[in-house]
C-alpha cells in the first residue's frame, strides 16, 4: 500500500545565523507578532482621527471659547446647567424626535413595501429598480435645493398638483406646522430606497420551506406576510431602521438647506442648534456639549436597538 505523502509543516522564516544578537531579537519579535505590527500604523491613524474631535469636543464642553488668541475659559458644569433650562435645548430634542420617528417610520414602512414588490419577477424590475435608487445616490444639498423650489408657494409644483385636485394653497416649509413633515418628505424620498435595499436581501436569504407550509395549509398572502414573512424579516427591519435612526438623528444638509431651522424655531433640530450655537453665535464651548448630548442620544437609539435585534433573533 501507498504512503500517504503529508505536506510538510510551514516555517516562519528565520533570521540568518550569522545576524548580531539585536538583530535577531528584533527579526524574531517583527516574525511572531507581524499580524499586529503590519496593520498597527493605519489603525493609529484611524483611532487618532477619530479619537481628537471627540476628545477635543468633551474638553471645549467645559469649557467657554468663542475663538481668537485667547485659551478657553473652564465653567465646569455651567454648559450642561446652561442647557438643562434651555428651552430652546429641549424643543430641538423634540423636533429632532418628530422628525425622526415621522420620516424613519415612512421609510420603513414605503422600504418594506417596495422590497416585497421588487422581490417579484415582472418584465422591467432591473430597470425599475434602478430607477427607484436614484434618490439615494444624489447629493443631499444638491435634492434639498430642489425640493425647496418645488416647496415655494408661488411657483412650487406641488402646490400646482395639490390645487389641480382642488386642494388650498400650501405653504409648506414656511407654515411652522408643516415645516417638519415637508422635511421628512424629503428624508423619505432620498432613503427609502436604503430600506429597500436591505429589506430585499433579508427577503432573497430567508428560508423557502415556512412558506411552502403556508401554501400547503391554503394561507393567503395576506396571512403569509404577517404570519411568516414579517416574523422572519423582523431582525433585517430593526437593522434598516437603526441605521436610519442615527443618521436621521445627525441630518444637517436638508435642513440647513430647505428651512434653516424656520419659519422661526419650528424646524430646528438639535444638530442645527448646536450648529449655530458653535458656529453662528460662537459660543464653541456650550455648542461642543449640546453635541455631546446628540452624540449620547445616538448612543441610546443604537443601544436600545440593538437589544431588540438581539431579543427578535432569541439571544
């Protein structure tokens, strides 16, 4: 009988014995450790660029400066009183959880839809499709200025097609009471289609014999879907929507763009407001804490998701 022929072992590569002594030790520490000093420099670079702003914010928080030659000036807790009994501090919050819950709800429930529609084979669905993912690849300034030309009162078409069915005159974003659904209009337009995304490949990977069952037991589509498809896809929704939340969380472009935090205050974000604290009034230091408390909110939205995601999946 044949000898299996095994592959010989794999060697480090050594040193050459004739190297000096420090030598040898340096070749031999570079070989055993080489998976961690190899990617060490870049891993410096990215933890260095994303460890000084948030560094530098947590510090200025304390801090009052509104820029110059002088250092900034230590309050302590002054910034974080300063902004417990600011009530423009916390209307932001709450515009800031309208506007997410309004346009993050929409996209998750428009994104389900378009996902169990494109996930049917019909003449056309790559074109469709890509069609449909358009407003996802434009620039946010560039759509907000759009938007906000089909937003004017006077010559916005939407307001043509809204008076073509015998609807009133709009004023959209300059009426304080739709300022924020206008905005979250068009957060929906432009990231719908990321839920889709998403969503349509939770669809392609779930398992085919729950629905083979469904079928066997003569349960409609209707049935289907609550019974089995959104059971099933619950996991894949929480993750779209916690990846919407955050960024819904920190958008700046389209309302900086569309409304700039108006008519009046009505559409001012937490973002936006502290964006003008630091960067219009110069106060950097209580706009580096109202930034803390966004980023504490981010952190909380993230957190309590992905307990969820952990609980729907029964870890």
């Amino acid at each position: 009988m044949g000898q299996l022929v095994k592959d010989p072992p794999q060697q480090r590569a050594t040193p050459p014995a004739d190297a000096p002594a420090p030598r040898r030790r340096l070749l031999d520490v570079l070989d055993k450790y080489d998976r961690y000093i190899l990617p060490a420099p870049a891993l410096i670079v990215v933890v260095a660029m994303l460890a000084f702003p948030v560094g530098y914010t947590i510090y200025l928080s304390f801090h009052e400066w509104s820029g110059g030659l002088r250092p900034p000036e230590f309050l302590g807790l002054d910034n974080l009183t300063r902004a417990l009994s600011d009530e423009l501090f916390w209307g932001s919050i709450w515009r800031t959880v309208y506007f997410v819950v309004l346009s993050v709800g929409l996209q998750v429930v428009l994104g389900v839809g378009a996902a169990l529609l494109f996930h049917r084979k019909f003449p056309g669905r790559g074109i469709a499709r890509t069609f449909f993912m358009f407003p996802m690849i434009a620039t946010p300034a560039a759509v907000a200025l759009v938007w906000k030309m089909m937003y004017d009162p006077t010559i916005g078409v939407l307001n043509y097609m809204v008076q073509a069915i015998g609807g009133p005159t709009l004023l959209w974003i300059s009426d304080a009471k739709l300022a924020i659904p206008a905005l979250a209009i068009v957060d929906t337009w432009m990231w719908t289609p990321l839920v889709m995304l998403i969503v349509l490949a939770g669809l392609a990977a779930l398992p085919q014999e729950p629905f083979e069952a469904a079928k066997v037991d003569g349960a409609s589509e209707l049935r289907t879907f609550f019974s089995v498809t959104l059971p099933l896809l619950k996991p894949v929704i929480l993750v779209a929507a916690l990846f919407r939340l955050i960024d819904a969380i920190k958008t700046f472009d389209i309302i900086k763009v569309i409304t700039d935090g108006g008519p009046g205050n009505a559409s001012e974000t937490l973002n936006l407001y502290a964006f003008k604290q630091g960067i219009t009034y110069l106060h950097f230091g209580y706009g580096s804490m109202l930034l803390v408390f966004l980023t504490l909110l981010v952190f909380g939205v993230a957190i309590v998701f992905t307990r969820l995601r952990a609980r729907s999946e029964g870890h």
